[in-house]
C-alpha cells in the first residue's frame, strides 16, 4: 500500500506536465526531457513527504526507483487520457 502514493504522484503529474509543455510550448525531446524532470521533483517530494529519504541517509537506487513509478505512473495516465 506505501507504493500507491507514487503511482498516484505520477497521475496527478499528467495534468501539471501537460499544463507546462502548453506553456512552454514543447514537443518532441523537449517534452520527454521535460516529463523526466517532472517525474524525478515529484518523486522527490513524495520520498520527502512519506519521510523515506533524509538528506543524511540518502540512497541513490530507492529515489531512481520511485522516480521510475512516478514516470511510469505518468505514462499511463496520459495514454490512458489520449485514449490509446
């Protein structure tokens, strides 16, 4: 059950990325890079708010694999919305 608060960062992140790719106007690489950015500050933020990451114990491999969820989540959720 803690793994669910990335899944849902990540589909709760749909709305804000595609809110700043309309903003910034990316397409493409930009938009992929962008998303990645994306992805890692708000799984960053959710480590930081479920208090699994302190600056003093950080630990490279959990942060990389929440930040996996949270773009996976995010992909899916914009795939699900596209309609594919």
């Amino acid at each position: 059950m803690e793994q669910a608060i990335y899944w849902l960062t990540g589909a709760l992140g749909v709305p804000l990325i595609n809110w700043l790719k309309q903003v910034w106007g990316l397409e493409d690489k930009a938009a992929m890079w962008l998303t990645l950015v994306v992805a890692a500050v708000l799984g960053t933020a959710a480590l930081l708010m479920e208090h699994e990451l302190a600056w003093d114990s950080f630990n490279p491999e959990n942060l990389l694999a929440v930040v996996g969820q949270v773009l996976a989540a995010a992909t899916l959720a914009y795939e699900l919305l596209r309609g594919k």
